[in-house]
C-alpha cells in the first residue's frame, strides 16, 4: 500500500479570492505545498492536489501534483476537509495506507518536519499525528460584561502560563480508514510540538500573507 499527500484547495475564498494561486516568494501558494511533497518523496509515493478550480488544477499540474476534480457538493464553504480528503480515496484505484494532509494555506514548513514526524509515527505505530504550537496569550471569558481569566492569574508573568497549545495546521498524518470513517485526529491522535516561526502562518486575510512575506524574507536573510 501507498502513502500519498493530499493538498486540498477550493477556489472560493471569500476573505482572499483566488489566495491559493496568488504568488507568495515568486510561487503560487499551492506550488509551495507541492513542492515540499516533492521534497519528501521517500515518503510520499504519490502527490493529489483535490480542487474545484480551473486555473489551481493548472498550477498543480504544473508543478508535478495529479489533480481529483471536486464535485462542486463537496466544495462548499461549510464543507469539512475530511469529506475532500475521502473522495481522492474513493477516486483512486488503488490501496493508501497513510495520508499525508498539507493544506496549501500553511505554506512555510521546517524542512525535515514530514521526515521526523513521520518517522515517529511509524515507530510508535500512531493512527494519526497532528502538529502543535505553544501558545504564550493569555486567555479569558466574558461572563455578563466581566473578564474571568482562563488560563492564567492576574498578575502573573506570561512565562509561568500553564502550557496551552494551538492546532497550527502544518501536517497531519493519518491512517486512510480513519479518513474514510469520517476523521482526520483520533481521539489517541499524537500532538507532535513545533516551536518555530512558520506555525504562526495561516494564510486567509491579505495580513496574513504579507506576514508570510515578511518571515520569508528574515528567514532568508538569516
């Protein structure tokens, strides 16, 4: 059996039309995503982008990814990506064991994030694996026009919070039946830590890719 990357992009942003074509360092922000696929090619057997659009199934072709055209039921704003991720499944003929999920709006990963994690998952057997960020906010409730803190007490330093983490969307590696029964985390799903300024980037608004932009170019220059 396969292990595949599976890159889901629609084509009706509403906050960034057209943000998965829009050139992010000279490339289109789906081409980043394959790219990385392609890097990571003893592990990845085949590369899908799955899309509605014309002009991204273009760019995907392009850039060396197979394309499973998007039934338009499935591509609806309030539609789940696992629903996207089964139908490139179903479309295929043949088995997949692992897929590899790389959503193209998380453009910037560390370059041997895929090979580590996959590594672990492998070794210590995992249905799936979900990367994590640390954050360092602090959090609270307003309850009838009064701020309760949620994870923290008044006064104390940022430094000292109880570790909260955040989904940062950078990988997700998942058993193909989990996906087919309608899930991409397991409720055993491991939560591999990433501490690096790429998990910050998830790219929706025009901020949000000028902010990828602006780490792209410190990371360059350093």
């Amino acid at each position: 059996m396969k292990n595949i990357a599976i890159i889901p992009a629609r084509g009706g942003s509403k906050r960034l039309p057209g943000k998965n074509i829009k050139n992010l360092n000279g490339l289109p922000l789906i081409a980043h995503s394959i790219l990385y696929a392609k890097k990571n090619l003893d592990i990845i057997d085949e590369i899908y982008v799955t899309t509605d659009d014309l002009d991204i199934k273009k760019i995907a072709i392009k850039y060396g990814a197979k394309v499973i055209d998007r039934p338009q039921n499935l591509s609806q704003d309030l539609e789940p990506t696992v629903t996207a991720l089964a139908h490139v499944l179903l479309s295929i003929d043949y088995e997949v064991d692992t897929v590899i999920l790389l959503q193209p709006t998380n453009p910037l990963r560390p370059e041997k994030l895929l090979s580590e994690a996959y590594e672990l998952f492998e070794k210590e057997k995992y249905t799936s694996l979900f990367t994590v960020t640390r954050n360092y906010q602090k959090f609270g409730k307003i309850l009838k026009n009064q701020f309760l803190p949620f994870n923290y007490e008044v006064g104390q330093r940022s430094q000292d919070l109880e570790p909260i983490f955040f989904e940062n969307g950078l990988l997700y590696i998942t058993k193909s039946e989990l996906i087919l029964n309608n899930s991409i985390i397991s409720k055993s799903a491991f939560p591999y830590i990433v501490e690096h300024s790429f998990a910050e980037i998830d790219i929706d608004t025009i901020e949000d890719f000028e902010y990828a932009e602006y780490i792209i170019n410190k990371t360059n220059a350093n």
